[in-house]
C-alpha cells in the first residue's frame, strides 16, 4: 500500500513540506549531519521532501518509545543496514578499517545494530527522559575526569624524571593535589581553581607547567599537552575532595580553618612544610642565579628551616582573603603574570618571614652555607 500511494502520481500529500524537520536547513552544498558535513545537492533535498510528504512523515529517526521490532523501527533498521552496505560497495569506506567480509552477513549487522540502537543510544534516551542534559553531563565529567588523569601523570613523570625533591614529589605523587581544566568557547583549557590549595602551592604549580615547557623547547619535543590558561574569574574545580597529609604549606589556611579543629589535624601534617617562602623560585637548576640550595635539604632541616606557623585559639591559621584583580580588560592572565594573582597582601605565608627578621635570615643563610662546606670537608 505504501509502494503504492507513493507510485501514483495522483496521490494526496499527507504533510506539507514545510512541515518536515528531516533536511529542513539544508540546502544545495554541505550539510552538517551529527559532528560530520554530508554532500546534498539541492535536487536530492527535494526529491527527499517529496517522498517523506507523501508518506505523512515529518521527520524519520527511530522511536525509542516502542519495541525494537515494531514497524517504524524495523524500517529504520532497514534502511541503516542497506545504506551501509551500499556505501561500502562504493567504496566510501575504502580508506578506514572496515573489514568487508561482514558486509554481507546481514544477520550480524542486524545484532550489531539492536546492540548499538536498542541498548546504548535506549539507555541514553531513558536518562535524558528523567532528567534532560543528564547524559551530557556526564559525558563532560568524564573527559573532565580524564583530563584530571593525564595532567597528574603528566606532572608525576617529569617530577620522577628530573629528581625533584623528596617533599615535592610527595606532593605531585597525589591526584588531588592538581588541578583539572576544562575546554571553553575559545577552545583554551581553564585552570581550575583548588579551593584547599594555599598560594604558595597554586605558585608551584605555575611553575612546575613553565619548567615543562621550557624543557619541551630545549628538547625539540613537540608539545602534546594542551593550552592551559589561568582565568582572571576564578572557576571552581569539579572535584572538590581535598588531599590528607600532605605538608602544612600546601592548604588554604582559609579552607584550612574552615573544618572543625580535629579535622584539621586529621588532614594536614602539620610538622612538615613543603615550599620555599618564594615558590616562584623553586625548580631552578643549579647553575641559575635563582637556584636555592635549600630546596635539597633533608625533610628534618628543611622543617626546622621554614616552618613558621603561628598558633591562634581553636586552630592553627589565620583567616585568607580572596584577591581581587584590578585589570579585567584581559579574560585570561599571561604567563608569569599568576604570581600577582595568587598574592594576598593580609595573608602571611605559613613559612612566612617578616621584615625585621631579614637580617636574621642573612646571618642564618651564611652560617647554613658554612655547615654546609664544613660537612662537604
């Protein structure tokens, strides 16, 4: 009957063809189907319109409200299976791996298609049923999830490669100690923002990703990891669940002292610190004038070194303050402009050092450069 009503000239038009949603913007050249572009002239648009008019049919797709076996779905089925073995005859497929041995095998293509259709795409229309985007989501939560993964990989296995030391690597070692990023509308990947990790660790990290890069250049590597920008408004990270024990240096102290006092001393160790006063001066080589030697000291004399926490009543921070920037022209920072940013000008650094005590720290620099030679003796 269908055959029919379609084959006679004579025959009503069921829906007119400004009704029909298949191919309605599409027009003579390439026509975006999915994430791909299809050539369509525009007499083939027609000539589709005309058939799906005579039909009653507004738009073609599956129905994933009714059974796989119904009518509608069976037609679908069909006409997927006879496009594919079409276009590989020829010869569409003929730079990818499809294995044409199974063009033929009608039975398997029709088991593949219910599996993929009637499974897969089912138990994402079911999801976006209960709540709409839900699936989209969780799509972006798991690239996110695996951006996480190969950024922390990626900063563990130069830190391993490169000898850092030991306070350093214990630090990298921890997924939650990195931040995960995000793609936006420019296609530049956002620096998310930790809200349990203090400056001075947010200043390491800067560095540690300079440090790659410079290294990638000296090398001649091609650089496959992607443009990380740090935004002037803070985002906020996906994965909110802080590190536990990791040196005191390393936390906010206004997330720190957030938590209830036996929390605090749950999550950080709070006899060990981590970062130099300056962490913009840290992974320097040897032979650069910004090298600290003191970065190498064993965890022992590094703590008693720069360990510098001032106790206050029911806890062991002080309160940190949010910085402001003053120049949004830019939606992005430079690189090397995030040291400004991280800065808080109330907040002092756990291991901190104030001014009247830059002489002290002199005299104990020579007389630490002096054990130093008397112990390489």
């Amino acid at each position: 009957d269908f055959g029919s009503h379609v084959a006679n000239p004579n025959s009503n038009i069921l829906v007119a063809n400004a009704d029909i949603e298949t191919l309605n913007s599409g027009c003579s050249g390439r026509v975006k189907l999915g994430q791909g572009m299809l050539q369509l002239e525009d007499s083939d648009i027609c000539y589709i319109h005309g058939y799906l008019s005579k039909l009653g049919i507004e738009c073609w797709g599956l129905n994933l409200e009714e059974s796989s076996d119904s009518l509608w779905n069976s037609a679908c089925r069909t006409n997927a299976i006879n496009l594919l073995r079409q276009m590989a005859a020829s010869g569409v497929y003929q730079n990818s791996s499809l294995n044409h041995g199974y063009v033929n095998n009608v039975m398997l293509l029709i088991q593949a298609y219910n599996h993929y259709v009637h499974f897969c795409l089912e138990e994402q229309f079911k999801t976006e049923i209960k709540e709409k985007g839900k699936y989209e989501k969780a799509l972006i939560e798991n690239q996110n999830q695996k951006n996480w993964d190969r950024l922390w990989d990626r900063h563990e296995n130069f830190s391993v490669m490169n000898n850092f030391p030991k306070q350093y690597k214990k630090i990298i070692a921890d997924i939650h100690a990195h931040s995960d990023d995000e793609v936006d509308d420019k296609g530049n990947f956002l620096i998310k923002t930790l809200p349990y990790r203090s400056k001075l660790a947010n200043i390491f990290f800067r560095c540690l990703d300079e440090q790659m890069k410079a290294a990638g250049k000296a090398m001649k590597v091609t650089l496959k990891a992607r443009c990380r920008k740090l935004s002037r408004e803070p985002q906020m990270t996906n994965f909110p669940t802080a590190p536990t024990g990791l040196p005191l240096d390393f936390y906010s102290k206004k997330w720190l002292n957030s938590l209830p006092f036996p929390q605090q001393r749950l999550t950080v160790d709070a006899n060990a610190v981590a970062f130099l006063p300056d962490p913009a001066k840290s992974l320097f080589p040897p032979n650069h004038k910004y090298y600290n030697y003191r970065e190498k000291w064993a965890d022992q004399k590094f703590n008693k070194g720069f360990i510098g926490v001032e106790e206050i009543e029911g806890g062991v921070i002080d309160v940190e303050k949010e910085s402001e920037d003053e120049d949004d022209s830019k939606r992005y920072l430079d690189d090397g402009e995030w040291s400004r940013v991280y800065d808080e000008e109330d907040d002092k650094d756990y291991n901190g050092e104030s001014e009247d005590e830059e002489g002290d720290e002199e005299e104990a620099e020579i007389s630490d450069s002096n054990d130093d030679m008397g112990e390489d003796e």
